[in-house]
C-alpha cells in the first residue's frame, strides 16, 4: 500500500525521532493522511457483480498489454489496452447487468459498430484490439502532424479527434482530416489568401497517397519546417494558451461551440480572429432583413469594417 507519500515519511522519521513523546499525536497524523489518500469503493455495487467478471478480470493480470481496473464503483471498469507501438487506450466500460456492458468513452475516432452491448470483458477486449489494429495508420499519420506542425485546433488534440488544423502562416491555417485508413481527406484553408489557395489547389493534383500526409503538405506549400505559433497580445490575462481570443465574444471557448477563434477576415492587417458562430450570429443581426446565399451571410467585418462572409458550419 502506498498513501501519503513524504507525509508519512515525515511522520515515521518524527516518530522514531527525539523531537516528540506525543506518540497518540503522532498515530492521529498518521491515521489521517492513510485516509485522505485510500479510495472507498461503493459496497451497494458488491451484489451488481457476477463471479464471472471477477474471473474475467483476473485472467488479465498477467497479460502486460491489457490493464484491467475498477473505478469507485465496481460497475466502473476501465480497461486499457497497448497496442504494438506502446501507445496506451483507455476504455471506460460500465457493468450494467449480466452479460451486459456498455463502452462509456473512449479516446478513439468514433464508430458506430463499437456502440453495442457486450457480453462479456472478453469481447471488449477482442472487439477493441482489431479495432486499435486497423487504426495503425491513422494513429501514425496524426502523431506525425502533431510532432512537426502547430495544431491550432483541437487545443488538446487526441486519437478521438480526426482532424487537425495546423498553422501554415501567421493568418492561415489548413485543415485536413484523416481516415481509420490513415489517408487525407477535406483540406481547406482557413484564413484569405490567394497565394497559398492556388499552392492547395494545384498541389492536390499530383498528391502522392503513397507518402505520408504531411509529407505531401509540405511539398505543396513548399515548407521544410513548419512555422511555430508566436504567443498572442490577444489573449486573456493569466491563460497560458496561444489561442486568440474571439474579437465578438472575448473567449477562447463557449459551452455550446466548438473549436476556438478562426482568422476569417481577408484583412491582413486586421488582426481579428472570431468564432464562426459568433461572426455568422453578427452578420446576420447585422443585415437585417438582407437573405443569405446558401447559408453564408455577409457583411463588413466588426474589427476593420471590410467587407466578409461566412458560413455558418464550417465546409
């Protein structure tokens, strides 16, 4: 057992030492930290648990691929499973009943044929290591954007997201998503630039599915190394963050949107970077009664007043 750390430590040195006769003071000290640091385990969930499971569980002791753990609750199973680069995959499953387990969360990409019942910690196990398997492409191709480029967006990238949006300039960013087969999909600029928009488009021509992504991407921007994100002025005080703050909002996140502020106006010396939401939600107050095109709405930009569009959802 280990509980405490240095606190007992102290307390034992202290103890055995000339410094203190308060022996019963002492044990108190003891007995508390030992309890602040040991878990209680909800005993209403002991009769939710058939032998099986337990047996289950134990048969996986010896096997240093597969991890298998109870949360508070016995019916809180997680599961973490190794795959052959030594990359850890935590699955959070929930006992229900007798031969019946849900998978709760994963930081995998999603899949629909994973949201099923199981019978048993068996086939999770079996399901999830052919399905970690078939993802070796993807895991590598993300790991190789991840190491050479600035992700702008998800701000804690992880397996569980498909996409990234990586900083080509100061204003640009491209967005590119990756298949379970490890291949590119949906590139676009986010940010105006006519220079870096025809090196997309005629680089996608003569894209080589037999190169890794990011090899491609910097053959057609022509970059060796991947510019790293200067910290902005623009952000809110104390928040160790390089994302800039929205100009309409004045956040980083919102509850109920996703991603972070965007370079959205062609503007180069404007500056401004805004939610999608919140630029879409302000020009459409703005126009009044002036109709969209398709859902993009247009206006001029809150920061310089140029003129901008946008839609709503992200193409």
């Amino acid at each position: 057992m280990y509980a405490g750390g240095n606190s007992v430590k102290e307390i034992f040195t202290e103890l055995f030492s000339s410094k203190s006769n308060a022996v019963l003071d002492l044990l108190d000290r003891f007995h508390f930290e030992v309890d602040s640091v040991i878990k209680t385990v909800d005993i209403s969930s002991l009769s939710l648990i058939d032998k099986s499971l337990l047996n289950e569980v134990q048969k996986y002791e010896n096997d240093i691929n597969v991890q298998i753990r109870f949360g508070s609750a016995l019916c809180d199973i997680q599961c973490c499973i190794r795959d052959a680069n030594f990359r850890q995959h935590v699955i959070c499953v929930e006992y229900k009943s007798y031969q019946k387990l849900l998978v709760k969360s994963t930081q995998l990409p999603h899949a629909g044929s994973l949201e099923r019942e199981y019978n048993n910690l068996d086939e999770i196990v079996t399901t999830f290591r052919e399905f970690i398997l078939d993802l070796t492409p993807y895991f590598h191709q993300l790991e190789l954007i991840d190491r050479n480029c600035t992700v702008k967006e998800p701000r804690n990238p992880s397996f569980k997201d498909d996409y990234r949006k990586i900083l080509i300039d100061d204003r640009i960013w491209l967005h590119v998503e990756v298949t379970s087969e490890g291949l590119a999909n949906n590139l676009h600029l986010i940010g105006q630039s006519e220079f870096w928009q025809n090196k997309l488009q005629d680089g996608l021509i003569n894209w080589d599915h037999d190169r890794d992504i990011i090899e491609n991407i910097s053959q057609i921007f022509d970059i060796e190394v991947f510019p790293q994100c200067e910290r902005s002025q623009n952000t809110d005080i104390g928040n160790e963050t390089d994302s800039q703050v929205c100009s309409i909002c004045l956040c980083v996140e919102l509850p109920d949107v996703q991603g972070v502020p965007q370079p959205l106006c062609s503007n180069l010396s404007c500056g401004a970077y805004f939610h999608r939401t919140c630029l879409h939600m302000w020009l459409v107050t703005s126009a009044r009664n002036r109709p969209q095109t398709f859902g993009v709405a247009s206006g001029s930009c809150p920061s310089c007043l140029q003129a901008i569009s946008c839609n709503e959802k992200e193409i």
